[in-house]
C-alpha cells in the first residue's frame, strides 16, 4: 500500500525536498520555492543541507525527494528512483584535486587527501582515477581554506570550488570530468541526481517528477530572476561567477539526462563496482528512471 503523505490546510499533499544550499539546486529549485507556477494538489516544502548529509538521510528514508549522490544511489535504490530531470554532469569539467604550486601528483598521492565524504560521486571519481589513497574527510567549503592553512597537502573540491580555486593561485593535479570523458570516449561525468521515494505511489512519483522538470524548465526560461536567488547560496561569489556555475550544471541534460547521460551513469556504477564502492548485487542494467522516455 502507497504511504499516504500529510496534508496542509489546503488538502494538499506535503513534500519535502532536500537539496544542497548551492547556486545550481537553488537555481533548479526556484520555481517550485517560490510558487512560480500551479502544482494542484502538493506543497512543497523545502530542506536545505549538504550532499553527504543528504545522502544519508536519504539512506534513512526521511525525506520524499532529495538530491543525492550518483554513488549513493545503489544503496537507497530498494526506497527511492532516480528521476530523468535534475541531472548534474560535468561535460568535460568536473571536481578536481588542487594544490598548492610546486606539489606534483606524486606528493599529493603520499599525503592525506581532503575529501568532501565518502558517498560523493567526487570521491569514487577519484578513487577511479588514482586507486586506493590516503585520505580525510573534511566539508566541502572548508577544504580550499585547510589547502592554503597547510593542514592539507590537496583536497578535492566540487561546487563553486571548481572555479575559485584559481583565485587563491592553486594548481590542478586532475580534474575528473575531462579524465572520465577521455576514459569513455566523450560521455558526461555523473555527480547528482533527484531521487524520489518509492513508496508514495507510481502516479505521485511521476507528479513530483514532471513538477521538478517544470521548475527547471521554468529558471532555464527565465534565467535572470533565477539567478539571482541562487546568488544567495554562493558564499560570496560574484556574478558572472555564479552565472557561469550555474550554467555548468544546470542545462539541457539537467532537464532529460538523454541517453548518453543515462548509459553514463550505468557506466560510472559498474566501474564502482569493479573497485568495490558498489554493491556487486545492485542491477546497474536494470536501473530505470522516472519520467524517461522509452528506450
């Protein structure tokens, strides 16, 4: 039997959305925070947090839909589907490790890395990339301020990190997008998705869906408005840099992740696979997505 969500004073259906306060989710979430637009029969309520802890909660179950990590999503899959809408994929670019001037990738490699958790898709990324390594887990914001303080030899950033790091005369040891699209012949690298909980039903989980896909589409028409409220969560970044963010991540494959996203994303989890990050039982072919065309 589908859960049955609590309702407001209305009637509707209360859902609860968790996304991480970044210009990207601000800027897909828009619409849907501000009532841009009629969703007849729901209330959406949105939960602000960062991607590891969203990847937990969602372990947990708590939230209706979230944003969570590609690598997470094998070990929530029995409780939520991903959606087709709310991509994040890094085309050609994607979290790099950084450091200071002068440390080679050797250095780095011998030292603790900072990551930003172990459920990122950053982190299988780079466990991928260089195999095993030394690490500790450190917030995503914190990380380029523990590089320059010298309590880290290198760290591995995402989100706006991946543009400012040059402010701070950093140098790039790998960046992961360009890495995985020469390893798989030009395919996007696969950081986030949306995923929606099982248990509310088929028809409320392709509503929440579509819902979602309109929100998008809605900031993508009306960029500038959009923009600015995402400005709000890009700890202190100017303009252009946050446009130029936000554009990264959010684009034509945030609203259908089209087929080579799709196969990307199988790709990047049976890779985890081969390195022990991910469930050898999860059936990565078998992975569906709501709101997908027939393929």
């Amino acid at each position: 039997m589908d859960t049955k969500l609590p309702e407001d004073e209305e009637g509707k259906k209360i859902v609860r959305i968790g996304h991480s306060p970044d210009p990207d989710d601000a800027f897909m979430f828009h619409a849907m925070t501000t009532n841009a637009f009629a969703t007849p029969g729901y209330n959406f309520v949105h939960e602000l947090q960062d991607i590891e802890t969203l990847n937990h909660r969602a372990m947990r179950k708590e939230l209706e839909v979230s944003a969570v990590s590609i690598h997470a999503f094998p070990d929530i899959a029995e409780d939520y589907a991903l959606m087709n809408c709310g991509a994040s994929m890094g085309e050609g670019y994607g979290p790099m490790v950084v450091a200071k001037n002068g440390i080679t990738e050797e250095v780095a490699k011998s030292n603790p890395i900072a990551v930003p958790g172990l459920k990122t898709s950053a982190y299988m990324g780079i466990r991928l990339c260089w195999g095993d390594l030394v690490y500790e887990v450190v917030p995503f914001d914190e990380i380029i301020p523990r590089i320059l303080d010298g309590t880290y030899v290198s760290g591995l950033i995402i989100h706006e990190g991946q543009l400012t790091y040059a402010e701070h005369d950093l140098d790039v040891l790998v960046n992961l997008g360009v890495w995985w699209n020469d390893k798989t012949g030009g395919l996007p690298m696969p950081l986030g998705g949306n995923v929606v909980r099982r248990d509310l039903g088929q028809d409320v989980m392709e509503d929440v869906t579509l819902y979602t896909k309109m929100s998008i589409e809605h900031s993508i028409a009306n960029p500038d408005v959009a923009l600015e409220f995402a400005k709000k969560w890009g700890r202190g970044i100017d303009d252009d840099t946050n446009r130029e963010f936000v554009t990264m991540y959010v684009n034509d494959r945030t609203i259908d992740y089209k087929p080579e996203g799709r196969e990307s994303i199988r790709l990047f989890l049976k890779e985890g696979q081969k390195i022990g990050l991910i469930d050898p039982n999860f059936d990565v072919d078998g992975l569906q997505f709501i709101g997908a065309p027939a393929e």
